[in-house]
C-alpha cells in the first residue's frame, strides 16, 4: 500500500469561462484546488456584473413579516427570469418566513443586514421534498430552501438568524416523534413512493434544516454569519461544486451540525469558523435503500483553514453513509483551546448501512484538549434506533485508507481508537507525527484492524 505524504501546498486559481446568453449575465470561475486526490476543478458563479434588487423596492417593510417574506420571493423569481441578479437585504433586521431559490440568484446581505426566520411552523408549509437522518421524506421547508437550481449565492457580511421560540420546544424525541422515526424507517426501507412519506403532523417534530441545497450545481456561500438553527445549519443533498467561504457558523441547539455535505461532490469549506452543538462539519451520504439506489457518493471534499470553537467532532463521517465517502482531505484547522470536542476526525456506521469509506486525509491539525481522542472509527453506532426498529437488510461498511499527518492536541484520552467488527476489519491506518501533549489512558485501542502503522 502506497503511502501518501500530506505536507503539499494547497492552492486556488481561477479560470474564468466565458457563460453569457442573451438574457444571463453570470459568469462561471473554476476554481482548481489541489488535493491528494484527483478533483475535478469546481465551477462557482460570478455576479458582479449582475444587476441589484433591493427587496424595498418589491415592498419589503421592517417588521412585517408578510410583506417581507412577499417581497424576497418576488426579487428572486425577477432576478432569476433576467437570467441573473442580486437580491440585497439592506442593513437593519427583517423579519421573513421561508425563502425559495431559483437558479442565477444572489441572495447578498448588506453589511448590518439580519435576516430573521420567523419559528412558527406554518410559516414553512406546504410540505417539499427534503430529508429527515438519511432519509428522503415530505417535510417542513427549510428556512432556506433550493432545489434544483443552478448558479447561486448567498454572499455579505449580515447575518441569517432563527428565532428558536418554538423549534427548541421541538427538541426532545417524545413517543410521537420516536413513532414517526419508525414510520419513516419502514417507507424508506421499503422504498416506498415520497407521496406517502408525508412527516409533517401534530407529533413528529421533525425539524428543518436552516439552508438546504438539495439536487443543486455551482453554489457560493461567501462573508455571511449564521446563527441559530432548528436542524442542521447547511445541508448539501445530491448537490456539487460547492464553496463555502468566511462563514461564521453559531448552533448550539440538537442535532445543529455546521456543514452536512450528504451525496455531494467537488465541495470546498474553507476560512470557516464553526461553533456548534453537534458536529462542525459532518460527511454523510444517505441510509438504507435510498441511498442503496441512488450511488452517489460524497466525495471530492476540501475543507481546510476552519477554526472550530465548540462541537462533537470537527469533521464526522457517517453514520448515514450507505451511498459511499471517499476523497476527503482536511488540513490547516485548528481547534481553540477550551472548545468541547470529542474527537478531531470520527467514523461512525453500523450493520444497516453499507457504503463504504475510503481515502481520508487529516494534516496539520492544532487542537486544545478533547475529550475522547483524535481519531476514532466505531461501526456499532446506531444510537436511538438500536431498539426502535429492526435491522432489515444487514450491510457492513468497508473502510479503508486513513492518513493522518502532523496532528497536535494537548490533551486526549487516545490517539486512535478502532472498532472495526471481524468479518470486515478496518484497513490501512497510517498517522505520522500525531501525538498529544497528555494521554490519560491507552495510546491506541483497536479491535479488528488490519495494516496499521504510527510514525512519531
């Protein structure tokens, strides 16, 4: 097995395409980033020769969430029939409900901008396609909603912030939600119709993500500060050539993961700065049958220069994978000191998944103490559904080809814990130079691994 040296230079260049039609004044960049894998360069819009549309003109009055809500939706359908436009939130805070994407669209907050999502659910109605832990399902619209589209943004310095009043009422999984859980496990598994998998009733609860791209190509988020979320902050479902740049991610509430890029490719996070109650960043690729069918990995993924203040892992993978990881590369990220972290980089599946995992390069990590350690890959996490439902169909994930490289903590448990199962062990872990200041138990602990090596 070859072993891949991760000290490389990591760059970005532009190459402009040439993308106008009669009626579109988008231009297309690619944007080349290098990677110990080989990407594909990642196509990201341009409006700055697009025209701006500020949501005033279309009626939009502080306060008024109608009004506002109203006038934000009308901006995007004009700016999308031009072939390309910047809606503008100008600076002072605006109360609106959801807010639906068409393609060559710019949603851009103005400094001082602040964009509040109002928390009463009916606001989120009717039902669209969108998913619930891995599974596609009819849910609550996301607060911000895409699906389908081409060319867009959300760019500027303001702030996109959720009033929690209700959503964190919705927090805890009573006997109503748990039933609903089980419902939907058995469509899914089943693969039953998306008309019958209607979830939104009196008791399931199921919240929506804050930004969800589903099924969307060349998306730019740029500047924007997110704060407070009902769900995950941003979703990337079956979506590619993503970047992510200068956010500033604040979610402590359940399940408020940062990033969940789930069935997308050619995705760039980068000079990000995190602080989350779940997972900063969690690669995930759908559970079950759905994903089973659809064979679409995540991968090609680069998140690099982020600062996590708080979360469960900086990067998680899993444990909704059945559609396959491969090809991420993490590097540059620190970890403040005093943030509540369990580990730098953790795998997680379980017999119901599949999938598979392959080629995750971890180099150049600098984080305070965690409270697990800095790598650990379980394949026994199921969580709340270990007793609620049965294994229908039993899949085991292979994983294989983890590097680690140039990776300091002051403060851990373990190094690397593995758990692999024994009809399909872990292969080929490798970490180089990764060490802590402190170990307060074993070094290593691994069960069913096979060709692991620890250079220090």
């Amino acid at each position: 097995m070859k072993k891949l040296t991760l000290g490389l230079a990591v760059f970005v260049s532009l190459v402009f395409l040439s993308f106008k039609t009669d009626k579109s004044t988008v231009t297309i960049k690619e944007v080349v980033v290098e990677a110990p894998f080989e990407m594909s360069a990642i196509k990201t819009p341009d409006f700055s020769n697009c025209k701006k549309l500020s949501i005033v003109d279309f009626g939009a009055i502080k306060g008024d969430k109608e009004k506002t809500s109203k006038a934000i939706n009308k901006a995007i359908e004009k700016a999308s029939k031009m072939g390309g436009g910047i809606v503008v939130i100008p600076e002072g805070e605006w109360l609106t409900a959801k807010i639906h994407f068409k393609s060559n669209v710019n949603l851009h907050l103005d400094k001082g901008a602040v964009l509040l999502f109002s928390e009463d659910p009916k606001d989120y109605l009717p039902a669209v396609n969108s998913t619930w832990e891995g599974y596609e399902c009819l849910n609550y619209s996301p607060l911000i909603y895409a699906y389908q589209c081409k060319n867009i943004a959300i760019t500027g310095e303001g702030q996109l912030k959720a009033k929690m009043d209700v959503w964190k009422t919705w927090f805890t999984r009573p006997k109503g939600h748990m039933e609903s859980l089980k419902r939907l496990y058995n469509l899914a598994s089943y693969n039953k119709p998306m008309e019958e998998r209607q979830m939104v009733n009196d008791s399931a609860h199921f919240r929506p993500q804050f930004i969800q791209f589903n099924r969307c190509e060349n998306i730019l988020m740029d500047g924007v500060t997110i704060t407070n979320s009902p769900f995950w902050t941003i979703h990337l479902f079956l979506s590619k050539n993503v970047i992510l740049r200068n956010l500033k991610v604040y979610a402590h509430g359940h399940n408020n993961d940062g990033v969940d890029p789930e069935m997308s490719e050619n995705v760039l996070i980068e000079d990000c700065v995190f602080d989350q109650g779940d997972d900063a960043i969690a690669i995930k690729s759908g559970c079950g049958k759905g994903a089973w069918l659809l064979n679409t990995p995540s991968k090609n993924i680069v998140i690099r220069n982020c600062t996590i203040k708080n979360g469960h892992q900086l990067v998680a993978i899993g444990s909704e994978l059945s559609g396959g990881v491969e090809n991420v590369f993490i590097d540059k990220c620190t970890v403040v000191d005093g943030a509540k972290l369990n580990h730098l980089l953790f795998i997680k599946t379980n017999e119901r998944r599949g999938g598979y995992v392959k080629n995750i390069y971890m180099s150049n990590i600098v984080a305070g103490k965690i409270d697990q350690g800095i790598m650990g890959i379980e394949t026994d996490v199921l969580y709340q559904w270990r007793d609620l439902v049965p294994t229908i169909e039993r899949r085991l994930t292979p994983i294989k080809n983890v590097y680690l490289e140039n990776v300091k903590a002051t403060d851990v448990k373990f190094i690397s814990r593995v758990l692999g199962q024994k009809e399909l062990p872990v292969e080929n872990v490798f970490l180089k130079n990764v060490h802590a200041d402190l170990i307060k138990g074993n070094l290593s602990i691994h069960e069913n691994l096979l060709n692991f090596e620890s250079q220090n």
